[in-house]
C-alpha cells in the first residue's frame, strides 16, 4: 500500500463534494447583514474535492489501521473486547440519535430512562448507591470523583485534606487528574507481591490524605488481597477510597466495589461495557458514589417521580458540572444495549472467560519470558522482557514483531515499576484458537530474540510504513500542512 | 458455565479443555485471591439476557418515546446545533479499522487514525489562525476550562475573567475546573447584547490571567473583537475565544485579533445532536503555547526508509509520561467525533461550508425579520448576529400585563409550538433574570422559508 496523499494534496481547485439547497429566502448580500469589517478575507484553505475523491482517501486511510475487527488488540488496560454491531444501530435510531439535549422534558422521556436504568444498572454491578453519566472518560470521571472527595472534606469542615494516596503502580490519569482537581500527590510503594504495602499505606494515611486512588485489580492484573485492611486504614484516618473501575473487566458479577469498602467508583463504558475505542475516544467515565457522597454528585441528575422522568438541578452540594449537558449519550446507549444483551450470567461469564484467557497465556509464557509476579492473575497481566533486553531486544522491539505476525501489541513500558513490561490483556472475545497463535508467535518471537535479534529489532517489516522517528517529530514539530508559499 | 454466548467465542468445552491444560478445575480456583465474604453470592439483579430480535424491540420503543429533529422543526440551538450531517460521514466511521481502534499508540498499524488527525489538526488551524490544534478535547464547555487552566498556569497568575454572555454551562465547567486551584472567576457584564467594554476596563488588570469571550456569543450577537482585544492585550492577560467553527467561513479568525488560544464546540461540523454527546472540543494556541497544551497531538516525521509518517509527539506533556506534572489528565478524549468533523469539512470544503455559513446568515436574519414585523416581539439587543438572535416579547406597545396582545409566555409559546411539531427557540429567562422574555432562536441550513413561515405565524396567533 502505497503513501496517501494528504486530503489536502488531493485537493482541485472547483472541485465540490456537497449539495446544499438554494436559497429560498430573499437574497441579501452577506455585507448587509454583517459589518464589513467583521468579515474574514483570506479563505481558510479547506480541501476542494469530489464525494469519490472523499470516499476512497478515507477508506484508504481505515486500511492502514488496526482494530479489534481487524484482529487480536490484546492492549492492557485498555479491554479491546468485541463492540457489537447491534450497538451502533441502536444508537443511530433517529429517535436517540436526533434528540436535542434542551428539548422539553416531555419529548425526551426516552432519552432520560436510558440514563436512569443504565444508572441503577451501574449502581447494582458496582454496590454503589447512585450514578453519575456526565464524565466523558475515565480520567475525566477521576476528576469528577476527585472533586466529589474535596467537597465531601469540605462540608465536614476539614479543609486540611490536600494529599492523594496513589500506588506507583497505578495509570499515569491518577496522578494528573489529582493535580488537576488541587491535591498533591503522594505515591505508595507496591510490595513483592505487587500490592500496596500495608505498613507504608498506615505511615502515609495521615489526616492530611484526601483519600486513596486505588484500581482493583491493579495495572498488574493481580488483585489486591488486603483490599478490607487497607479500606480499614483509610476509613478509620477519615479517607476516602476511589476505584479507578479501568480494570472493572474482571470482576462483574464476581465482587464488587461497594462491598470492597470502596465510597467513590469511575467506569469506563469503553472498556467494560463494550462501547468501541473510535480511535481514540469517545468514552463515558459514569461515576459512583455512596449514599453518603450522592449530595456532591455533578448536576443535573436523573431522576424518577409519578411516571416522569426529569432532570433535578436543585442540587446545592453538587461539585457542579464536568462538561456541558449530561454525558456523551450514545456511548452510553451502547453500554445500556450491551448490559441487556449480557444479562447476570452474560456479564459474570464475561469476566470469568476474560480472567481464564488472561491466565492461560501468561502460565504458557512464563517459561519464555520473566513473569516477576507468579500468582493468578485476573483479566490481565504483566511480563517483562528483561532476560531478552539482556540480549539487546527490548520490550518495544517484541512489541513491533508482533504486528509482523498480525496482532496488535500489548501496551508497553507500563506500568512503570516492572522493567521492559509487556501488559497483556486479551479479553473474553477471543477463541481459543486465537489465544493459542498469539502464544505461539510470542514463544516465536522470544526464540528469535535468542538466535536472530535482528528480525526482531527491524521490525516489523511487514507494514505499509516502518518504524517512525519520533525523535525527530518532537525535535522539529510539524503539526499541521501548510499550502506551499 | 453451560450457555453460550454470542460474544464469547469459547465454547464449555473449550473452556474445560483451556483449565484442564492449565491444572485447575474451575474457573472459581482463579477467583481464590478475592476474599470469601466478598464475593457476591447471588446473580446481579440487572434484567435477563435479551435476543438481538427483542433488544432492537425494546430499543426502538425507547426512541418512540422521543421527539426528534427528524420529525420536528428545530428551531433550538444554544450550543447544539441541527445542521445537515452528508451521508458519506457515517458511511466512513462505520469502518471497523478506524472506530474499533483505540488511541494510535503504535503508528506502523495506526497511519490511518493518524493521518486524519493531522488532518484535523490542519482545518483547525485554517479554520481558526491558529499555529497549532490539539487532537480534541470532551467538548467546548471543558475545551474552556482546561485554556483557563493553561492561562494560569502560564501566567502564573490567579484571576480569570469571562464574559457573563458565554455558554451558562461552559461558565458552570470552568467553575468546577477551577474551584480547588485558587482561581477566582469574575464575569463581565453585557449591555446591549454584547461585552460591556466599559465593564472589562473596570474589571481587568495586570493580575489577570486571562480573558474569555465567546463569539458569536451565547445571545448569537457578534461582538466586537477588536474593541476586546485591545483592551485586554493592554492588560497583558491571554486573550481566549471559544469560536463557532461553522462561523469562521465568513468571520474574520480570531487569530486576526490577537487570540492566544481558540477553543469550540465542534458538534456543528458533521455530528449529530444525541441528547448532548459525544461531541468534541477543539483547541487551537499559538506556537508560543505549544508545550503547555493539553491533549494528543499528532506530528509528521519519516520512517527508516525516508518515508513520511505520523506518530503521536509532544508527549512529554502528557499524563502516561508526566503523571501529576502533565498539562492535563486528558487521556481519551473524541477522536471518532474529531474524525466525523474532518470528513464533513473535506466533503464541505472551502466552498461548501461558505455556503452553509451564508445560508444560516440569510436564513437567520429572515426569519429575525419576520418575527419582529408580526409586532410581538421586539429586538434584545441591536448587535449584528450569525445564525442565532434573541428576540423579547413585546411588553412595550401594547396592553398592561403581558402586552403581547394573545397574552402568552415564551413557556406557553413553545408547548404551543410542540404540538404543531416545531421545537421552538431557548428561553434566555432560565440563565439570564433580565432576558426573562427574551427568546433565542437558531435557524441552520436546514431549516426552510416554509418552515421559518409556519414559526412566526404560530407564534402570532393569539394566546
């Protein structure tokens, strides 16, 4: 495959790939209507180009890509499971898809019980007692409980709670989304069992700390064991504790949250629930609280009476509002079709497949590559290409291999306190057969790394683009394409 | 486990065969970590399993029970607008390689996804001036607040001014954004519609960070950017201004008037309405910013061969490699929305998103027109507008109490106009005390002469 040319290189002036209606209103000239001087002179330069030429530059572009329709995309952390296709024609319905979010309440009831059933959905999978849909992301809904912890502090009249407790292990979104809602950030070794170590939780829980971010499994996939003696410690100092639900996968219908001791729990819809990653967004990060904290949950919140739904703005403890109108609706439409579809034992059997294929790839691989922490593990879990790094390939050269032999590769380089990491998660949406090459190219690929390394730090060598610079990106950014001078 | 599961590929079977491979007996043994008393001893109470045939039933009965711009006029705008979305768009993003792709962390298999944004990046910057454009934001409200926080951060300064006339919720975000940092948020006034300069002079000084306006702003009147601009450039705070895209055919870009960042709601270009989201925001700053900005952003550069290629760069700002000291906690963020705005400006093209622009101009200041004519409303302000303009029930001329002759509420005037199936303008009374009566109507392409004809007509009627 070729280079595509930018859409903008495609570009003939004349060229149209729009139909509009005429004007049927008495022609006025622009001038008439807006001060000259507010006019703009200088055209933005937009491509000119017919609908065909439009079709086939973006189609050509969605063949360089990989997605989970592609193949196996087993990204850690990131739960690359299967999005049904059932989901985006649902969403699509004319009737959710053309609704206007300030329409009279009366002609959005259907819009609004989506939300309240998806809401009290949530709530019963986590144990939590309400919930939030207004966060567009995981680390938006980490702001947004981050915030609900301050105000809780707050109200109480304890304004000295500056700190959050975050494990080393935990995604690179706790830390910045705690400096982002105000705290400072104060981060909790993990012990050789790759959990957090209970005797510095009890040094660091002072009455300073905010509360504890904690994901649970962590980013190691391992689940943390004393979760109900580290609960303990931050209740009894007068924390908080925060699920970051990224990892949510392994856990449906098994535990939950709320019973865990946990008071404030973010979701990703995109992960979990089956909502597609689009490339990059867009999520839903739907928020959970206690009954307790429910006061400080962003307005409006959806509510039921006397056969009604309706939006309740008279909320005046809410940290207020984390983006405009309620929450990106038709991801959340997906994850509501997706919770019906699954049923109690859909979801339970979800999570238990998920933690079942995690397993079996990493006790086939432990023998080839370091697995630093030896237990089961849940959904995911981590390996380190140290004893390959020894011989001069490292964890982004297996990474670039993989692609070679058609899979996309796990996330690398995180979390941060294994060396040369490889996460693998491979999700409840793969077969066996599936499972069975990704641990074949993987065994391959280590063997290579031994007698011939340089396959491996070439590669890939089968994709339409070899390994970029990214040095040189960063060095002297090109962020934009300018028309020539 | 004895059902199977259309999502799950693994049969029983396979499942037995998989533990047994591994020396477990079952699927429970993988559970022995989680402690005994919490685990949930019971099925949770959600619904049962549904057939694709009864979900799409069940879904479709849901969607009955809205009104949609499908089979009603929309005449509501107010930060979410009805514009016509070309088939090719959805066409396109139903491609499972680009929205079943996650964030383009490997580029070799992600050119695709890359390649659009760098794309995207450069139609914000035309659109906008600006030297530079992030991959997107949520949406325009939190595209606000995170430039507030970049300005402070920048300036190292803790006063911020926003105009009271930008988007209500967008003042609501930035005020939650903001609340714990020590930033105080003090609003402008308006008069007439539009920035009271004199208000800005008053309230601006060496100590502020920056300013926000909004244009056109949350009334539709056009304000007077150069008039802003200077004041606030004289102060030395950074002057922020949430655009719409749509606009920026035919207005001048804020970059002519000095903007230090441009930030926006982008629903308008090519996504539908959906209750509120997903939508995206965009974010545009100059190069001078470049490092404190939040956000993906995609960069050119070559492969081993010589070959040009994309990559995600910058990343030194971001979260997975900055943890508490990066510009935001922005990890996914709307690149398929980003994507449905990018094809939609291509198909649009320099032409084409003209002549939606002018298309909303002459339609707006029709239907403007004839509303005032019927006698029942007068103007809210006499600034010129673009798409959306308010106007005020007519308490002057006429009769004592509402004075409108039909005596009627804007509140009554939309359910009236609910049940000939239009859906009438925002009523500026639920943020605004003193736009009680005051009504704002968005007229896009979409809506024709018949259409605007049938508003005012039924909003002439009596009572």
């Amino acid at each position: 495959m070729k280079e595509e040319n930018l859409i903008f290189e495609i570009s003939r002036p004349g060229r149209i790939a729009y139909s509009l209606p005429k004007c049927d209103v008495p022609e006025t000239r622009l001038e008439e209507l807006i001060p000259v001087e507010y006019i703009r002179e200088k055209e933005p330069e937009l491509p000119e180009v017919s609908e065909v030429d439009a079709v086939r530059h973006f189609v050509r572009l969605s063949r360089k890509n990989y997605g989970v329709d592609t193949g196996f995309y087993p990204l850690g952390s990131c739960t690359m499971k299967y999005n049904p296709k059932i989901n985006e024609d649902i969403a699509a319905l004319k009737g959710l898809s053309s609704v206007h979010p300030y329409q009279d309440e009366e002609t959005v009831q259907g819009c609004l019980e989506i939300m309240y059933k998806t809401s009290e959905m949530l709530a019963e999978i986590t144990g939590m007692s309400k919930v939030s849909l207004q966060p567009a992301a995981g680390a938006h809904g980490e702001l947004t409980g981050l915030l609900i912890m301050r105000a809780y502090h707050q109200s109480n009249g304890d304004d000295k709670r500056r700190k959050i407790l975050v494990p080393d292990s935990a995604h690179g979104t706790n830390p910045a989304s705690a400096a982002i809602a105000g705290f400072e950030v104060i981060q909790v070794k993990s012990n050789e069992r790759g959990n957090v170590d209970i005797e510095e939780l009890e040094a660091l829980m002072q009455d300073d700390v905010a509360g504890l971010m904690l994901t649970n499994p962590n980013t190691l996939g391992l689940f943390e064991e004393q979760i109900t003696e580290i609960s303990d410690i931050v209740h009894k100092k007068g924390g908080l504790l925060y699920y970051d639900g990224a990892n949510a996968n392994a856990i449906m219908g098994i535990t939950r949250p709320g019973d865990m001791g946990f008071d404030i729990v973010h979701l990703n819809l995109h992960k979990t629930f089956s909502t597609p990653h689009g490339g990059g967004g867009p999520g839903s990060g739907p928020i959970g609280v206690t009954k307790m904290l429910e006061p400080f949950l962003p307005f409006p919140v959806v509510e039921y009476k006397d056969g009604c739904y309706y939006l309740d703005y008279d909320r005046p403890l809410s940290i207020g509002k984390v983006k405009s109108f309620y929450g990106n609706f038709s991801v959340i439409v997906k994850a509501y079709a997706y919770i019906l579809s699954m049923g109690p034992d859909g979801l339970r059997r979800a999570s238990e497949t998920a933690v079942l294929n995690a397993n079996y790839i990493m006790e086939k691989l432990k023998k080839y590559y370091t697995l630093p922490y030896d237990r089961t593990c849940k959904h995911e879990f981590v390996l380190s290409a140290d004893k390959q790094k020894n011989i001069g390939v490292s964890a982004l050269d297996i990474a670039k291999r993989l692609i070679d032999y058609g899979f996309h590769p796990p996330t690398v380089y995180f979390p941060l306190i294994v060396k040369e990491a490889l996460m693998i998660e491979p999700t409840e949406t793969e077969s066996k057969e599936n499972l069975d090459r990704f641990i074949e190219a993987m065994i391959k690929i280590a063997d290579e790394a031994a007698e011939n390394p340089e396959t491996v730090k070439n590669a890939p060598s089968t994709t339409v683009i070899g390994r970029l610079d990214e040095v040189k990106a960063a060095r002297n950014p090109i962020l934009r394409w300018k028309k020539e001078a | 486990m004895t059902e199977n599961f259309r999502y799950i590929p693994n049969t029983p079977e396979q499942q037995e065969a998989i533990l047994k491979e591994m020396n477990r007996k079952s699927v429970s043994e993988l559970f022995s970590d989680v402690p005994e008393e919490l685990k949930l001893k019971r099925p949770l109470n959600i619904p049962e399993a549904m057939s694709e045939l009864e979900l799409e039933k069940h879904m479709k009965e849901l969607a009955s029970k809205n009104a949609n711009t499908d089979e009603y006029i929309c005449f509501l705008g107010a930060g979410a607008y009805d514009h016509y979305i070309p088939s090719v768009i959805r066409h396109m993003l139903m491609r499972g390689e680009f929205y079943t792709a996650y964030t383009p962390y490997q580029p070799e298999i992600s050119q695709g996804t890359l390649q659009a944004i760098f794309e995207y990046q450069t139609m914000i910057c035309e659109l906008t001036g600006m030297d530079v454009a992030n991959a997107s934001m949520y949406d325009g409200a939190s595209a606000a607040a995170e430039a507030v926080l970049l300005a402070c951060g920048h300036k190292r300064k803790n006063k911020v001014l926003t105009a009271s006339n930008i988007h209500p919720e967008y003042t609501d975000v930035i005020r939650t954004y903001t609340k714990y940092h020590g930033i105080s948020v003090e609003q402008v006034a308006y008069s007439n519609g539009v920035i009271d300069l004199s208000d800005l002079e008053k309230k601006i000084d060496t100590e502020t960070a920056a300013f926000v306006v909004q244009n056109p702003n949350f009334f539709g009147a056009i304000e007077n950017l150069d008039e802003i601009s200077r004041i606030v450039k004289n102060s030395g705070a950074l002057f922020i201004v949430i655009a719409d895209p749509i606009s920026l055919a035919i207005l001048k870009p804020p970059s002519e008037y000095g903007a230090d960042v441009v930030v926006g709601e982008g629903q308008s270009l090519g996504n539908s309405l959906s209750f509120g989201g997903p939508y995206l925001g965009f974010f545009a700053a100059t190069n001078d910013l470049l490092r404190k900005m939040p956000g993906r952003i995609v960069g050119q550069t070559t492969d081993v061969h010589g070959n040009r290629g994309f990559v995600l760069t910058m990343q030194t700002r971001e979260q997975h490699i900055r943890r508490e000291k990066a510009t935001s906690n922005i990890c996914t963020n709307q690149a398929l929305n980003a994507l449905a705005a990018t094809i939609y400006l291509t198909l649009m093209g320099k032409k084409g998103l003209k002549e939606v622009a002018s298309l909303c101009v002459k339609k707006a200041h029709y239907a403007y027109r004839k509303l005032i004519e019927t006698g029942k409303f007068v103007p809210a302000y006499s600034a010129p507008f673009f798409k959306e303009f308010a106007v005020k029930l007519n308490s002057v001329n006429s009769g004592k109490s509402s004075g409108n002759g039909g005596l009627f509420t804007l509140k009554e005037l939309n359910k009236k106009l609910l049940k000939e199936k239009i859906i009438g303008g925002y009523e500026l009374g639920r943020n605004f005390p003193d736009m009680d009566d005051a009504w704002l109507i968005a007229i896009t392409e979409k809506r024709t002469r018949d259409e605007i004809d049938k508003l005012v007509e039924l909003s002439n009627m009596e009572g």
